[in-house]
C-alpha cells in the first residue's frame, strides 16, 4: 500500500473518530447497546428480537441437538442464550470502530479484557447482533478433549457472512 493511500485512510479514520459518528454508526452503536443492555440484564425475551436471524436459528437448533443429548434445560434458544450468554460473552464494551459491508457491520469492541470483533447484521431495516459465529467458536472450544461431537450443534464457519 503506498504511503498516500495510507495517510488517506488514516486521516479518513482519524476525521471520523474525532467527529463522532456518521448518522448510520450511531444507528449500529444505538442497536449494539440496545442488545448488550437486554443481554446484560437477563431479560431474555427482549433480547431474543435483537439478535439476528442466523443466531436465533444456531441457538434453536443448538437447544434441540443438547436436549437430545439429555442436557437440562436446553429446550429453547431462549433458554440456550440464558445458560451462555454469561459464560460466553461481554457486550459491555464501546464500538471504537464500526464498518459497514453491505448487510453486515463489523464492531472492534473495547472493553476490559482487550478490543473484540463483534458483527451486526441488517434485516428488514434493522441491525440485530449476530452471534452465531463467535458462538460455534466458543462451543467447539468447549468441546475439545470430550467424547462428544458439537458438529451437530455447530455450524460451519463463516455460514453467517459468507465466509471469514
């Protein structure tokens, strides 16, 4: 990359933060923080809505393969996220950059142990966070060194944005 063109995207990057946010990141931090208020408290029907429509498919589908595998209370996507979300994941943390691709936009997060990627997905006029990914990640990792096999309850990487 030749220096001009470094010196642009940084300027570019460094106007952005420095003036805030345009009208559509606000609108992805507004939804970020709407869904990480709804997580954080526990008030798991409010969050169902806020999450989007591949996360909601992953956690459903997820419930079933566990509830036949005989693991209580994993009949619903709603009572997956409730016994993860604390295990799993931190949405306290702020957007420090928010990039837009299409229907998705990529969130850096920072917040106490570090800066994380998270994702926001845009469905009918609206962003939903989408979890499905860092979800399959931390479930195989919970998995390694057992006799059991999450291929049923995991999906394929990348199914959620076309690839990674």
């Amino acid at each position: 990359m030749s220096m001009s063109v470094l010196f642009r995207c940084c300027a570019v990057v460094l106007l952005t933060a420095s003036c805030g946010w345009t009208g559509e990141q606000r609108e992805i931090a507004d939804a970020w923080a709407e869904s990480g208020r709804a997580l954080s408290e526990g008030d798991w029907e409010a969050a169902w809505p806020l999450l989007g429509a591949g996360t909601r498919l992953y956690l459903d589908s997820a419930a079933v393969e566990l509830d036949l595998l005989g693991v209580p209370g994993c009949r619903t996507g709603t009572d997956l996220l409730e016994l993860t979300y604390d295990e799993y994941f931190d949405l306290s943390g702020e957007p420090t950059l928010i990039l837009r691709n299409g229907d998705f936009a990529r969130l850096e997060i920072a917040g106490p142990e570090g800066t994380v990627t998270r994702w926001m997905v845009l469905e009918d006029g609206r962003w939903l966070l989408d979890l499905a990914e860092p979800y399959r990640d931390s479930i195989t990792s919970g998995f390694e060194g057992a006799f059991l096999d999450p291929s049923p309850i995991v999906p394929p990487r990348g199914s959620s944005r076309g690839g990674k």
